[in-house]
C-alpha cells in the first residue's frame, strides 16, 4: 500500500487517558447521589482525603488513598442510553436486565486515571461504583467499550481476590466476507498500547483471538516489572515452534500490509489512529536480534487443534484461588448430576516447573474429599495416565468446569447462576 501523506498518531481520548465507567441507578431519579461519599468510606484500606459534591456543569471530586496510592477521581451524572455493540458475548444477560436498563437515562460517571496497577485500580473503581450505589443494574465501562452485568459486578467486588488482566479490556472482530480484524479496548487506560490483528479470516480468527489475549495479558501482568523488551515469547505451536511476539505503532506497521481490506488507513481517520499495535511474530532468535517481522497470517498452517498458549505466574494463582473459594457451585451442581470436570495441578520434577495442571473428571464426594477420574495423557507426570482414577481435596483444585444444558460454568461466569 502506498501512502499519499506520512501516517500520523492522533492524541489519546478521554475515555483512552482515564477510566471512564457509567453505573446505572435503579431508577430515573436522583436520590442515589444521596449520601455515596458516605458510603464510600466503608471500602476496607480505602480512606477519603478530600471530596467536593456534584454541582450543575460541574463534576464533584473524590480524593481517596488506598493502599498507599492516592487517586484523584471525577464524580458526574450524565444523560446516557447502552449501544447494543456494549453488550458483549463475554457477559451474560438475561432479557429483563437489558430491557430495565433501557428504561433508565441518567448514570452516576465515574472518572479515573490509572497509575501503576491496572488490575488493582479496576477493582477499585468497580468497588467504588457499587459501593456508591449499592442496588445498580450495571456499568458501561467505556474505556473497553462493553456492559458489565450487576450479577458478574457484585461477584467480583465481594472477593479481596484480584480480577484478573482480560476483564480490563475488550477484543472486537470486525468482519468483512472472510476477512477479520481483531482489535483492543481499554489497554489505552492502563498506560499500554492497543493492539491489532491484521489480515485475520475466519478459519484463524480463533487462534488469532487466542494470541492477542495472552500478549494483552502479558503486557498487564508484567508493567509493574518494567521489562523494556518489545517481545514476548508466550506459546507453543503443535510442531514446538516458539511463539514469540512483538509489536508496532500502527503508523508504521501499515506499510508492511498491501491491498488491506480492514484496518487500512481509510478505517483510521476518526477512530483506531490514536496509540494502537500491530501484533507481528519473530520466527527466529535471529530474527529478533535483527527486527526481522513477519506477520500472523504466516503461522496459520502450524496451529493445529491445540496451540499452547502460556499464562502468567499471578493469573494461575488468581485462577487456583477463585476456583478454591467458588468450589461450593461445583458440589451443588454435581449433586444435581450436573457433569464437572476439575483440573488439579499434579507435582513435577523441578526440570519441568512444580505442577502440571490437567483435567479430570469428578466421580464422587465423600465429606471434604473428591474421587476423580484422569481424563488426558500427563505430560510430565510419572507413573499416572489417562484413565486412573484418584481421592483429592479442594486444596489440589486449580480450575472446574460445569456443564450445563447450554453452557459451561466456571469460577469466572459462576455468576450466572446466580
């Protein structure tokens, strides 16, 4: 593709310097701005150091320090109305919770900038909503462009475990016949860059979806290290091939691609132009020492069924932790024939890290332990194949899956049977 004029970065939006999130009040009224500052003092390691009330075309101030971090928060009431491109697969609704929402045309906006742990101040920001405005239907975050369902919200904020990198922001597909273009939201508001997928198409797409979201969560987890590498190396494909990934500006990634059907310079001019990557792979050690690029669409014929995608130290902890204290939803379910399968992180030698996590599949309970079934070939494990069975306990638990008529539950969704 040939550029008439050099490509330009536009500067960051609002909605892309700070964390904007628009909490939805039962009713069209305001009595829910009653007494919030007030509220807000009951946040466990939260203490308030300055507040100013909301005023006509004038937003009110919310000075906190929590955990040793002071944050200068924006409290407003807005006019608003939920697009339906909001309303994500990711989240789970039930009809009368859209249609009540609809009704409703003032939200409290809740304005925040973020410092140096995302996945901290989200949840901050989540647990000053509700706890603003306790009986809320919902939240627009607007900085990843989607809905957050009361259900998920009061889950979420009731646990002191952290969310984890995904729910800080979203993945659009954007199709066009076979081609997809896969892009970010909300990554802007943490201080890092969104990223893009070039020149997908609807046989990859999924792997591709797979491959941003591991370099977006790793690019989270890892800013407080400050690693000033531009690479990740973040899976393995089916022949062992290393995925190793990198990035760049769109401005100059561009020129890498002709003939683009999506993502090309004319989808830029009012919208994607502003701090936004382009995912690119390095073949090679070789490769990376020297910057060689080479794009996505060059491994399409490596995944295979099963593409290993790694996942960080903190999201396997996070996981383990949430998939221990929900554990009650597993033994509910199976007592109501429900099928669960339960991955438990078997030991290892120390050449092969400590644990090796893997699914079985659950047999029976009998008081605080479990009988489960192996239902795949270890890799590492000694001794243990596909088809053994065993007694564990809930402190062997890393992740559950529930399988429900037209759904899979776990720790993460568990708030829909609710």
């Amino acid at each position: 593709m040939l550029f008439k004029k050099e490509l330009k970065e536009s500067p960051l939006n609002q909605w892309e310097k700070k964390s904007i999130m628009l909490v939805i009040p039962p009713k069209n009224d305001n009595e829910f701005i009653k007494g919030i500052y007030n509220r807000v003092k009951k946040i466990k390691g939260l203490s308030i150091i300055e507040t100013k009330p909301i005023e006509v075309n004038k937003p009110g101030l919310l000075i906190v320090k929590y955990e040793n971090e002071e944050y200068i928060i924006e409290i407003n009431v807005n006019k608003f109305t939920l697009p339906d491109t909001y309303i994500s697969k990711k989240y789970y609704f039930k009809e009368e919770e859209i249609n009540k929402i609809r009704s409703i045309d003032k939200a409290l906006v809740i304005t925040m900038k973020y410092k140096n742990n995302p996945k901290k101040e989200y949840y901050l920001q989540l647990k000053i909503a509700i706890t603003m405005i306790p009986d809320l239907l919902g939240i627009i975050d607007d900085s990843k462009e989607s809905f957050l369902p009361f259900r998920w919200i009061k889950m979420t904020t009731d646990t002191d475990i952290e969310v984890s990198a995904n729910d800080l922001y979203n993945v659009h597909m954007v199709y066009e016949k076979n081609d997809v273009w896969l892009h970010t939201h909300g990554l802007a508001r943490c201080g890092l860059t969104e990223l893009e997928i070039l020149n997908s198409n609807k046989e990859n797409c999924t792997n591709h979806y797979h491959l941003l979201n591991t370099y977006a969560n790793y690019l989270i987890d890892n800013k407080e290290k400050k690693d000033k590498t531009n690479s990740a190396y973040i899976g393995v494909l089916i022949d062992r091939t290393p995925i190793v990934v990198t990035s760049l500006i769109w401005t100059k990634a561009l020129k890498y691609y002709k003939k683009l059907k999506l993502g090309n310079a004319k989808d830029r001019v009012s919208s994607h132009n502003t701090k936004t990557s382009i995912i690119f792979l390095y073949k090679s050690e070789e490769d990376e020492k020297n910057n060689i690029l080479s794009k996505i669409n060059e491994y399409d014929k490596l995944w295979g069924e099963n593409p290993i995608f790694f996942v960080s130290s903190e999201e396997t902890k996070r996981m383990k932790s949430l998939a221990q204290e929900r554990f009650n939803y597993v033994i509910n379910k199976f007592k109501e024939k429900k099928k669960v399968l339960i991955k438990i992180g078997l030991p290892v030698k120390e050449e092969f890290g400590n644990f090796e996590h893997i699914w079985f599949e659950l047999l029976e309970v009998k008081g605080e332990k479990f009988k489960a079934l192996l239902t795949q070939e270890p890799y590492n494990v000694e001794n243990m194949h596909e088809g053994d069975t065993g007694w564990y306990t809930v402190n062997d638990v890393t992740d559950w899956m529930i399988f429900e008529k037209n759904i899979t539950i776990n720790p993460n969704n568990v708030y829909i049977l609710e």
